[in-house]
C-alpha cells in the first residue's frame, strides 16, 4: 500500500528559544542540525489498524468500481488503479486543510464561502463549550524525548478547565458515529505534556478530540479522553519515539530511556 500512500517524516529545529518546522528537511539533515521528529510521525512509527483498514477498503472498491478492460496490460491497469485511488486520498486531504485553516483562523470568516455551513456549526460549538482561546497553532516540544510538534487549540473551557483541542475531518456515513483511533490519544497526550511542562502546570490538561464531518455540515461531534486513557496514551506514545529513534539510529537529544518519561 505504501506505493499508493506515501509519507515521509516531518521534523523540527528546537535549537532556538521557540521550535521552528523544517518540512523540507530529510533525515540527512536531521542528522546533521539535531532536528526533532513530528509527534505525526512518531505516532505511525507501526502500522495503524484503522488506517489500514481504510486504505485496503478504498483499493477494493476502486478496483470494483474500475475493471480491467479487455486491451489493457496489467502495467497500465495497475497504473490507473494507483491515479484513482489517489484521488479520493487527495480530496479528503484538501477538505481536511481547509478545515483546518479556517478554525486556525476562527473567528476569522472563512475566504472560501463553501466553508460558510461548516464555520457556522464549528461556531455555535466553540460558543457553548469555550471561554477562552489560549492559542492557535502553537509550536511545542519536549526536549527529553527530542519530538516537536503543532497543536490546533489550547484553550479554557466554560468550566474553567484548560482543554488542548485537537481537529479531525472525517467522513462519517448516515447512521454510524465517527471513528476514534488510539493514534489520536497518543498524539494528544504529547500536545498535552509538552504545554504542561512549558507552563508548569500542576493540573493536566483536558484532551479533546474534535471531529468535523467531511461529507456533510453538521454539529462537530467531541471525544474527551479521561485523564486515565492519556495516561496510558502518553506511555504508548513514549514507546513509539523510543522505537522511531532506535530504528533509525537517531538520537537529537541523546539515547533517553523510556521509564524516564512515563510520568514527566
């Protein structure tokens, strides 16, 4: 599958007082300028059911949906499967970019009027549920376990808690709820650690998952993780950096254990 979904590492330089994205940068220059890998990265260090699930799906029903004409070679067959399949892959990427730009920029008015149904829902949620944006976008690192990373929202809730909030589109079918993927909570509970450790706060942050349906306009839908799930999240997601840096030999801010970092 990999030949139809490629990705590549994202990666960070912490060295000065705020992390900076190098998204050009390889792992050569990683190597050489001690850049921190994306908690993204981190986070799909082994294969993600759910994410694979959704691929191998996609290929099967492109391939229903397109068979093999009679005068065709099996390399040219393959070849259209591969642009086809890309293409649904590429919409829902674009939709969730845009998605993303628009609530960075909240209450900004979205520049694309079609975003207008989708500004509108976001808007009567944000209303209800929070006081208080801290910040948008933030930059964060954690320089034990050399990852950096961008979180979407940190903010205070109607209730006075501090929430990191973290957006997901997905298309989600008439009749069935939206599907929360463990990767999540490991990504989370990084954001979440790492803004703690910058402010030094004594209470943990609350960690919302937030889905946006691509398919429709509609109330986002909200998962709070329990301070138990980041907990145990945040420990798995230490034994991915742990296990992307040891595979390739890459240690920006030197060869760290994992029992050090379960509860700091």
């Amino acid at each position: 599958m990999s030949g139809f979904f490629s990705s590549s590492p994202h990666f960070y330089d912490c060295s000065g007082p705020l992390p900076v994205a190098a998204y050009d940068a390889g792992l050569r220059e990683a190597r050489t300028a001690n850049l921190y890998v994306s908690p993204t990265t981190v986070a799909y260090v082994r294969s993600n059911p759910g994410l694979d699930i959704w691929k191998q799906s996609l290929l099967v029903e492109t391939v229903l949906a397109n068979p093999q004409l009679y005068d065709e070679s099996v390399k040219d067959y393959k070849k259209r499967i591969r642009e086809q399949v890309r293409k649904p892959a590429t919409t829902a990427a674009d939709f969730g970019t845009s998605v993303h730009d628009m609530l960075e920029h909240y209450p900004q008015m979205p520049l694309d009027p079609a975003l207008m149904p989708w500004f509108e829902e976001y808007s009567r949620w944000h209303e209800s549920n929070v006081a208080e944006t801290i910040g948008n976008e933030l930059l964060l690192a954690h320089h034990g376990i050399g990852v950096a990373g961008k979180t979407d929202r940190i903010c205070v809730l109607k209730d006075g808690r501090t929430a990191v909030v973290d957006f997901k589109t997905q298309g989600i079918k008439p009749g069935r709820k939206p599907n929360f993927y463990e990767s999540w909570a490991w990504q989370i509970s990084f954001y979440a650690r790492a803004y703690e450790i910058q402010e030094n706060l004594s209470i943990p942050l609350t960690c919302i998952n937030l889905v946006i349906d691509s398919t429709k306009p509609s109330p986002p839908i909200a998962k709070e993780w329990t301070l138990e799930e980041i907990d145990l999240a945040w420990k798995a997601f230490v034994c991915h950096a742990w296990l992307w840096q040891s595979e390739k030999d890459f240690w920006p801010v030197g060869k760290w254990q994992i029992p050090d970092f379960y509860t700091t």
